[in-house]
C-alpha cells in the first residue's frame, strides 16, 4: 500500500512538469516572414535528386507531425522568438529600402536548416531516425545548404565568416563533451554551445543590418537565453521519459550524489524495482524543490532576454520572451 501512494506521489509530479509550458504568441506581423521560413524546407526537398524529392517531403512532413492534405508548416512546434528574431532585427533595415530580398532568402534558408538539424542529427545519433540513403541525403544537403547560404550571406560582410565558423565550431564542441555538467550553471552553459547553429544567423543580421558590438552582443545573449530556458523548460516536460531512457538532465545535474546514482541505475531496470528507483527519484525532486527551482531558472533567463531586447531597441522581441514566461510564472506561483 505505501508503495501505491509513493506511485501516486511521481506520478502527481510527471503530470505537474509535463503541464508547464510558454505562453502563446501572436506571430501575425512577421506572418510573411514565416510563410518564407517554411518554403526552405519545400526548397530543400526540390533541391535532391528527382527520384528522392518526394521520400524527402514525406519524411519530413511526418517528422514534423503534418498530416497529408494540411498546411506544410514545419516549424509549428518552434516557438516563435526562434525564427521572428531575423522579422525584429531587420525591420528597420527593410523599411529604409537598406536590406534586400535576398538577404531575406539567406537568412531563413539559413535559420531554417539550423532549426532542422538541430534535433535531426540528435536522433540520428541516438537511433530516433533510423538511418537510410533518405535520411543521410536530407541531412547532409540541409547542412550545404545551410554553409551555401551563410557564405552567400557573408560575402559582403567582414568579419562574419569567422563568427559563423566560430560558431560552428562551438556547436560541435558542444555535442560531443563528454563530461557531464556537474550542476545547473554548467548544464546552461554546455547548451549554450549545443544550439550555437541557431545563433549563426541571428548574430550575423544584426552584423549586417549596422548593429552596434553592443547590439550584436545584447541580441546575442537574449538569444541564447531563450534557447536556454526552452531547453529546461523541454526537461521538466519530457521528466518521466528522461529517467526512463537515462538522459542527463538539467533535473539529473540539480539531484544529489545519491539521485543521480539512482537515475543512472534506473534506466537500466525494469519492473517494480524500476519504479520503486522512480519513485524515490521523484521524492527527491520535490523535497527539495527541484522543478521549482528550473522553472524559476527559465523565468529568470526569459526575463534576461526580455530585458537585454528592450535596451538594445526590440521591444517587440522581449514583449515575447515576456509572453512566453506569463504560464510558467503563473506554474511557479501555484505551487508555493
């Protein structure tokens, strides 16, 4: 019987983290810029050979979860300050007549690919993906087409192939460290590194629109606390199904010797010893407040990035980082 509580207990708290999640934004003034971003995938397929085009768009529209008949929208499960941040930098510079349509197509053909690959190559890494001639085709032409574009993009502009490749580098330092963080701080700043493809882009256009070192650098660091608190906000989600498959989470880094040795175990049990390892997992998560202190984390680092946008002139960027952080301040409050 005590055990039936204990698993009411985990259970209770798997159901409270997956329920967190960011406030809705209304993306309608940058709607022709995302109309844009999701043709480059379109493009990507048209790009292959003809006899893998059609293998291409349907493993990519189920891998973004798009049924047949409905609108190809590929980015749907990206929040939106992951792509608008190319409409807010360069609004100005379209106004003015400084920023070309080409510029635009560089960008988010660059910007989209980043987005793609992101999780592509992670599950192909972990078997996620099976991979196939198809799904090595569709990830090394993305990856040309995302250096053909950057190259394009920094033909004009000094300085910004060393920051792309810096960059670059910096995401493959990233994925393949294999020391695991030894707490909160350093699991940020490993991911920091791991999503140094989507910053490419974004740091690049602020570079070309004329934007000031403290400009590139402020937009920069909102960036990356975005893509930060999106990444805790994923691991409070996704609780149950890390300890299951024994990923390293940012919940795995905040735990004790002791938690961690159990969650390290647990993924290679199974039965009622495997939960029994949960449940206690879940019980020292809670007693110490745990997914409390994440949330508060991603708070904290939307509300940076809220703030970092408004000093550098992008107030309609940190309305959105603002509204993304409304539910999880509200999450946070309701259980106090």
């Amino acid at each position: 019987m005590p055990v039936l509580i204990n698993m009411k207990l985990y259970k209770s708290l798997l159901e409270q983290c997956a329920g967190i999640g960011f406030g809705e934004i209304d993306a309608g003034n940058a709607a022709d810029f995302y109309r844009r971003l999701n043709g480059q995938v379109s493009d990507l397929c048209r790009s292959l050979p003809k006899s893998m085009q059609a293998g291409a768009m349907m493993f990519l529209m189920e891998y973004g979860r798009i049924r047949v008949g409905e609108t190809l929208d590929f980015f749907k499960h990206y929040y939106a300050p992951a792509w608008s941040v190319l409409h807010w930098v360069t609004a100005g510079a379209r106004a003015s007549g400084t920023w070309s349509d080409k510029d635009t197509d560089d960008a988010l053909c660059a910007q989209a690919m980043a987005m793609e690959l992101h999780s592509l190559d992670d599950h192909l890494v972990d078997g996620g993906i099976p991979v196939s001639h198809l799904t090595l085709l569709v990830r090394s032409q993305a990856w040309r087409r995302m250096r053909d574009a950057v190259d394009r993009f920094c033909a004009d502009l000094p300085g910004g192939s060393d920051v792309a490749h810096g960059l670059i580098d910096d995401y493959y330092s990233g994925i393949t460290e294999q020391d695991a963080p030894g707490d909160l701080d350093a699991y940020c700043e490993l991911f920091r590194k791991q999503m140094a493809t989507w910053v490419v882009m974004p740091v690049l256009t602020a570079m070309k629109t004329g934007g000031s070192d403290d400009f590139v650098a402020g937009l920069r660091r909102a960036y990356e606390s975005f893509g930060i608190a999106w990444r805790l906000l994923d691991d409070l989600q996704d609780l149950g199904d890390d300890m299951a498959d024994g990923t390293r989470s940012a919940v795995y880094v905040c735990l004790d010797e002791k938690g961690r040795a159990l969650w390290d175990d647990r993924s290679r049990g199974m039965g009622k010893g495997a939960d029994k390892q949960m449940d206690t997992i879940c019980a020292m998560a809670r007693d110490v407040k745990i997914p409390e202190m994440i949330a508060g984390r991603i708070v904290a680092e939307l509300d940076n990035a809220a703030k970092l946008s408004d000093g550098i002139g992008l107030p309609g960027l940190g309305d959105e980082y603002r509204v993304l952080a409304g539910p999880v301040r509200a999450w946070i409050e309701s259980y106090r």
